[in-house]
C-alpha cells in the first residue's frame, strides 16, 4: 500500500484534472459569483471627460466671480467660462470648458449674481476628476479567473460591456452511502444515524456556480452502488461520502473501477479526512470523501470546493489562510497535518477541544480551522497560526 500524499500534492494532482469547462456568454447582470474566462478591456474611458469631485462651483481667474449657470449631473453647462465667472456645479457633474478649479459649497457665498469666497482659496486643478482616473478605453479592468462579485459587476458595465464570457456552471452529484443512514431523521433506529453528510456538502457548494443533485442514502451493495455512479452520467463531479476506506464493506474503490473509472490517488497525509479518493472517468471527476462527518467536511473543503471553482475557471481555487494569534496552547502534533476546529476572536483563534471526526456539534460552532504541521512541536498562546476561516469555502 502506497503512502499517504501530502496534502500539496495532492491538491495539485487533482487540479491537474480540472480544466476550465466549456465557455458560455450571459448578461453582466447574471453573473454573480461566476468567473471570467478572459481578460476585460474597457471599452470606453472612465470618466470620459472631467468631472467635479465635489459639490460647488466651477470658476476660472479670481474673484469674487460673477455667476452665469449651473453644470448638474447629466444636465452640463453649454457655454464656455471666461476670467472671473463661475457656475454651480454638482458632484459628478462635467466641467465647463474655461474651468479650472471646484470651490468647494463651504467656502464660498452668492450675493446676488455674484459668487464670494469665505474660505480656503482655490487651488487651480483641485476637486476635478480628470477624465481616464479611472480607466481608458483599452485597458485591462479585469483578468481571466476573477470571481465577478458586486464591485466586478458593476466595473464590467462601467467599461462598457452588456454581457461577459464565463465558463459553464459544473454539475455535481452528490451520492451519500453506508447502510447505517436513515433518510428520515425522525424514524432513526439505534443502530443508525441520519443522512446528513450530502446536505452539508450541497450547503458548502450553495455559495458557489454549480448545481447540485443528491442521491441516497445508498446501500452498501456493490451493484447498487454501481448503479447510483452509472446514474450520474451527465456530472461534471461525483463526490460520494462514506465508503472510501479499506473495510470489507467500504465499496466506492470497487465501484469505480467496476464502472470504468481510473483512480488517480487514494488517502492523504490529513487528520481527519485520511481516505480521500479521487478517479477519472472520461470527463468525470470523481472524489470520495470519508464518512465521518467532520472528515468529510475539511476534505470537502480542501478538495470538493476547489475543484468546483476550478472547473468553473477561477484563477486561485484552493482557501487562503491568515495567521491569527493562538488563544490557547496546544500540545505537540501528531504523524499528519492536521485542522483543528477553531472560533474566531477578536484577538486571535481558539481551538476547541473536541477531535472526534464524528462530531457534528463541535463542527457547526465553528467558524475556523487551525493548520498544524505533523510532528510540530507545542505551540504556546500568543503564537501565530494559519488559519482557514470557513466562510466563502476559505477563499473569499
């Protein structure tokens, strides 16, 4: 038997297999959360010409200057300013030709048709957007792989463009398995417990462009787990959960290959999630998580999750830590690399004490996992650590 890989590695490995799908046209309006699949270049200059930064008057030469219109936004001044005039003018509004400055509405006063100054001086070129601050036609406001979140959205409309090239959404069918889960939580006998691992992943993949579809429980029966892979013909990504370890009754290995499927690797250097399985099948992508319910959510969050942002182009797919003080000491690390359930503080990180790798309620406190290197020496209060927060996958 093969030795575990290094989580690197085999984050790496599974990359490999993920090539951006298919790219696809849509509206700029509808494609929150999706990545692009190439670089954006404005199409226009932002602004397109100079514009007050402040709320005012537009004037030229010195004063006081004799008033002769007004410049709103999306109404401009027509004329032209000569020495020793001014007009009101409204942030965001353009400039009149002549102008050279904004005095700002808080330093100065009109006395009838004249404009007066109460305070600072203007400066000339002072409170002015010129125009390409922003962009100009032709530069690059974004690059292929970016996630088009609220700001994006916006930018790609402000430089010009209706609608944006992105890759296709993945599918994921998500396969619970084990004969120990009962599908109703309520009608649950001793020797069971609910089916709750397919929910959790089809929550962790909500925020992110896919659809999902869930299938099971499934028995523990080769040719019923067969056929539930079988079934899955049309998903980008099969992730199953339980089953993946070396037990008589741990059939997702045998599966596989009994459909066609080429494994790729099989466990990790990683507590908990130990037996992850990954395979190919034409242009399937098939991963097998543990059982456990902890085990299955690190593993999903360090594969599943990027793996679909991958496959939906993204330029950094795999979570970000940051380093955060530790609020409490930890001992000596064991012979894996490990994530520890955490709290995020104000002043730092808390571990939790719970290991157990079947502990849900330990799990949904947390809102951050730990990352501790194998054979580390103790780690003292105060220390910084990596640290994965959990929201947005890690990769916000």
């Amino acid at each position: 038997m093969t030795a575990p890989l290094p989580l690197e590695e085999a984050q790496a490995r599974l990359l490999a297999l993920a090539a951006p799908l298919a790219r696809e046209t849509l509206p700029v309006e509808q494609t929150g959360g999706r990545y692009l699949a190439e670089d954006l270049r404005a199409a226009r200059t932002q602004p397109a010409a100079d514009l007050s930064a402040m709320d005012g008057f537009a004037l030229v030469g010195a004063g006081p200057w004799s008033l002769i219109g007004e410049s709103r936004a999306g109404h401009p001044f027509a004329g032209v300013l000569s020495p020793g005039e001014a007009v009101r003018i409204s942030t965001g509004a353009l400039m009149p030709l002549g102008a050279d400055t904004v005095l700002i509405q808080e330093y100065a006063q009109c006395i009838g048709a004249s404009v007066h100054l109460t305070g600072e001086a203007p400066v000339s070129g002072r409170h002015i957007r010129r125009s390409g601050f922003d962009f100009g036609t032709g530069d690059t406001v974004l690059t292929a792989g970016t996630r088009l979140g609220p700001a994006a959205i916006a930018l790609a409309l402000a430089a010009g463009h209706a609608a944006v090239a992105i890759h296709r959404a993945p599918r994921v069918m998500i396969i619970d398995s084990g004969d120990e889960l009962a599908a109703e939580p309520r009608a649950c006998a001793p020797h069971q417990v609910p089916a709750s691992n397919g929910a959790m992943l089809a929550a962790m993949l909500a925020p992110l462009p896919c659809s999902t579809r869930r299938m099971g429980p499934v028995a523990d029966d080769l040719g019923v787990v067969v056929r539930a892979l079988e079934s899955a013909g049309d998903a980008d990504v099969i992730v199953t959960t339980g089953g993946a370890s070396v037990g008589d009754h741990d059939l997702i290995r045998p599966a596989l290959e009994a459909v066609g499927a080429t494994i790729d690797f099989w466990r990790i250097a990683v507590r908990p999630g130990k037996p992850l399985l990954v395979a190919r099948r034409d242009g399937q992508i098939m991963l097998g998580l543990p059982g456990n319910p902890v085990s299955s959510f690190v593993t999903a969050f360090l594969f599943l999750l990027p793996l679909v942002r991958a496959l939906a182009g993204a330029r950094a797919p795999l979570p970000r830590p940051i380093a955060l003080p530790l609020l409490d000491a930890l001992p000596p690390g064991g012979d894996r690399r490990e994530f520890l359930r955490a709290t995020w503080h104000r002043d730092g990180v808390r571990p939790q004490s719970e290991r157990d790798s079947s502990a849900l309620a330990s799990l949904a406190s947390a809102d951050a996992l730990i990352e501790r290197p194998a054979h580390c020496d103790g780690t003292k209060a105060g220390t910084p650590v990596p640290v994965y927060l959990i929201e947005n996958g890690g990769n916000a």
